[in-house]
C-alpha cells in the first residue's frame, strides 16, 4: 500500500462511519476508528496514545471503543475503555478481534472494519444501552494519523 489514502475510498470510509452511527444508536458506547501508515514501535501502546488523544477515555461512563489500525505494518489493535473493561470479558475482545481479522486476511477492510464496528456495538449495547438523553459524546469520523 503506496499512501494512506488507497487503504478505503471516501465511499468505504462513508460506509464505516455510517456503521458507526448505526451501532451507537443502541448504547451510551463510543466507537472510533483511526488510521496511520505505520508505527515504529509497540503498537498497542500507541494505539492507547491514540485512544487518549482522541479524548476517548473523556466519555460520562468510560466506554469507548478505538480500532486502530497502521496499514504498512497490517497490524490493528481494538482498545476499549475502563468502564467496558469492567463489565466485557477477553471473549469480547477476541471475538471482535477474530471477526476484522478474518476479512482483513483477505484484503476486505472495509468489511472487516464494519464487523467489528458492529460486533462492538452489539456487545456494548447488553452493557450501556442507549437511553433518552444520551447525546454523542465523540465524533463518528475516522481519524487519521
């Protein structure tokens, strides 16, 4: 992969954000997705830098959700935060994980990506269903690094 750009076209990167609104519309849950070329270095603990820069852990009960991913090193890592932590077992990680692995592997992210998305929306709605009031606490656009 030459450049950042060419991993998802606008419309794909739609397709995820629309997947995003759509699986919030069931939890209090937050759920991001940031993209960089490569990291040179532990992946996870970047993708933690990410997931506070993004002010994820900013959120009223603790639970975002990132996927980042770095492309060139075709490695992705899903962070969630301590109020999901509390409450998710390893199952919801690795479920989610093994369902954006299996597409990644065959060169389908965008479909990864909206399973995953979906996967953590259905998971975080058992454990902070959406109530009236709740607002979007974070953006829905895929950042980029």
């Amino acid at each position: 992969m030459s450049h950042l750009e060419d991993f998802l076209t606008s419309d794909e990167e739609s397709e995820i954000v629309d997947a995003i609104r759509i699986a919030e519309r069931t939890t209090s849950g937050e759920i991001r997705v940031h993209i960089e070329q490569n990291y040179n270095g532990d992946i996870y603990n970047h993708a933690l830098e990410v997931f506070h820069y993004l002010k994820m852990d900013n959120t009223l009960e603790r639970n975002g959700v990132l996927i980042y991913v770095a492309v060139d090193n075709k490695t992705f890592v899903i962070c969630g935060d301590k109020g999901i932590n509390d409450k998710v077992g390893t199952d919801f990680w690795n479920s989610t994980r093994d369902k954006i692995q299996k597409h990644f592997k065959n060169g389908y992210f965008k479909k990864g990506l909206i399973s995953g998305i979906k996967e953590a929306g259905d998971v975080l709605s058992a454990y902070f269903p959406w109530d009236h009031g709740d607002k979007n606490e974070l953006d829905n656009t895929i950042s980029k690094g």
